[in-house]
C-alpha cells in the first residue's frame, strides 16, 4: 500500500462531488475513510462505490448546519477507527443573491454549512490530530475565495473567510505538526454545478460559457481536485501550511481586453 496507508480521514459532503472523489482516491490508496453527508441515500451509494471489503471506510449520516454534530461525527470516526489525523471539510452548498436579496436566513445557511461545519469539525478533530502526533486538515474553497460572481455575496463571503480560517488555524498548529490548507477550484462538473446550470432557462450556455472562461478550455474533472486534496493530505505536503492552491484551469490567471489568438 502506498503512504496513505497512515492516514484516518474523516471528508465532509463526502457523498456527491468533490468529497465524493477525494473519499474514492483516499480509499484506493489504502486510506481509512469516514465518509459525512446530510443525504443517506447518497452517502449508502458513495458508501458502497468504495468496494471496502476490508472495513476501511464508514458513512456516518449528519447534518453539519447544526453544531452539535461535528463532535459527534469526530466522536465515532475516532471510536471507528482509533484515531484520526486527515480532515477534508468539502460539504458546501450554493445560493444566489446580492446583498439585498439575500435575507438573514439565507446567509445563516450558507455560513453554517460553507464556513462554521469547517471550524466546528476542525475543532473537534484537532485533539485527535495531535495525540496522532499531527495531521493535516484541507478545507475546500473556491476560485471564488479570491474573486466574486455576481449576485452570490453569501456564498463568496462564505469561501473568502475559508482563506482567514486556512491561515489562522495553521499559524497556531503549525508547531504541533498540523497543517491546513485551502484547495480552490474553478469550475468542476458536480451535481452543485449541474443544479447551477438548470437554474438558467439555457443550461447549456451556463456549461460552454464555463468552458470558454477558463483557459484550459473545460470545466474539471472532481478526480482532478481530489488529487490536490490527497498530495495535500499526505506526508509528501510536509512543508505546505497556510495556503491556497488553485486548482482552476488557469482561470484567475486570465484578464480580458486582447484579441483571441487561438
Ligand atoms: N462544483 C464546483 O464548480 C465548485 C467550485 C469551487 C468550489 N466548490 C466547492 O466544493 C465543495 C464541494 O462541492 P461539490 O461541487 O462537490 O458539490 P456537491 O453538491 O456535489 O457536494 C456537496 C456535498 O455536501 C453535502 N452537504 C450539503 N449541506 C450539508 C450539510 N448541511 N451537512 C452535511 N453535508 C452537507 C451535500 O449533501 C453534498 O453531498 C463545496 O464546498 C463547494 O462550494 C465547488
């Protein structure tokens, strides 16, 4: 088995996406896999999609908007387990609205699912990272943790603070050999992606629009994420603390206003 046989990871929104595809890459790589996620059906799916015939992964069914679960969930990844010392925090949800149509609740929602589960679970899993002896803990941003859509102020609010959080956290755990780190995606073709696209009368405009935006001329692949997120994970990111990688087909490296020349 390769070097991630050391790790015990716990992947929040593990069930669809990105978090669905960093539990497969951990798995196949002899990772110990505790898989969370508000949506059973989903969450037995991911589950099953593992193979697992040796035990190595769990769905622990949870809802993360409310506080008291990230304990929990930490609490029997541990009790599964006997120890953690990997944590993904990919669970997110997308909505849409500038400040004035955004209402109290909406930004309540986004920020307990998008920024507080990410704190919560870190909280709760840092004391297990550091019996362990250290860890490493990758929260999943956006491109949009730098720059703004229009008209989606919670959700960009929401994947900004990610970056203060990635910093703060590894500038006080760094001595005990945890690191954090942000990972930031462009465009990837997930079912929050997909919801994206319906909401538009022309779905597909949405899907090529995103493609001709990044360089790279496509939308990523979530195997191409998880593979950030697992180099990250693993001993091989041994001096990488404290940052945000861009995992984005070059998207923010682009400015407009020259004539296309390919
Ligand atoms: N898809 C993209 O283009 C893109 C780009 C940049 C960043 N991201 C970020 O990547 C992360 C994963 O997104 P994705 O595209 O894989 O989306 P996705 O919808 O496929 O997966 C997200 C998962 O989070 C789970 N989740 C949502 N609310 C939850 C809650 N309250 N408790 C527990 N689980 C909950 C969902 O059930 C879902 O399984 C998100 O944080 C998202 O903001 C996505």
């Amino acid at each position: 088995m390769s070097h991630y046989s050391n790790l015990t990871s716990i992947i929040t929104g593990g069930a669809s996406g990105i978090g669905l595809a960093t539990a497969q890459l951990l798995h196949q790589r002899g990772a110990r896999v505790a898989i969370v996620d508000v949506k059973t059906d989903k969450g037995a799916e991911a589950l099953a999609s593992l193979g697992n015939s040796d035990n190595r992964a769990i769905f622990l069914p949870a809802n993360l908007a409310l506080p008291e679960e990230a304990d929990r969930v930490v609490a029997e990844t541990v009790a599964a387990f006997g120890r953690l010392n990997a944590v993904v925090n990919s669970a997110g949800i997308q909505r849409y609205g500038n400040a004035e149509q955004t209402s109290l609740e909406l930004w309540n929602e986004v920020m307990e699912v998008n920024l507080t589960s990410a704190f919560l679970i870190s909280r709760a899993a840092i004391p297990h990272l550091r019996q362990h002896g250290g860890g490493s803990i990758v929260h999943v941003g956006s491109v949009q943790s730098h720059v703004s859509q229009r008209g989606a102020m919670a959700y960009v609010t929401s994947k900004h603070a990610l970056l203060g959080l990635t910093r703060s956290m590894a500038v006080d755990y760094s001595a005990e050999r945890i690191r954090v780190n942000c990972v930031c995606p462009g465009t990837v073709d997930t079912p929050m992606f997909r919801w994206t696209m319906s909401l538009d009368p022309n779905p597909n405009s949405v899907l090529e629009s995103c493609k001709a935006m990044h360089p790279i001329g496509r939308i990523a692949q979530p195997a191409e994420i998880a593979e950030v997120i697992a180099f990250l994970l693993s001993d091989a990111a041994s001096f990488v603390t404290g940052t945000a990688i861009d995992v984005d087909g070059g998207v923010l490296a682009l400015v407009g206003g020259a004539p296309t020349t390919n």
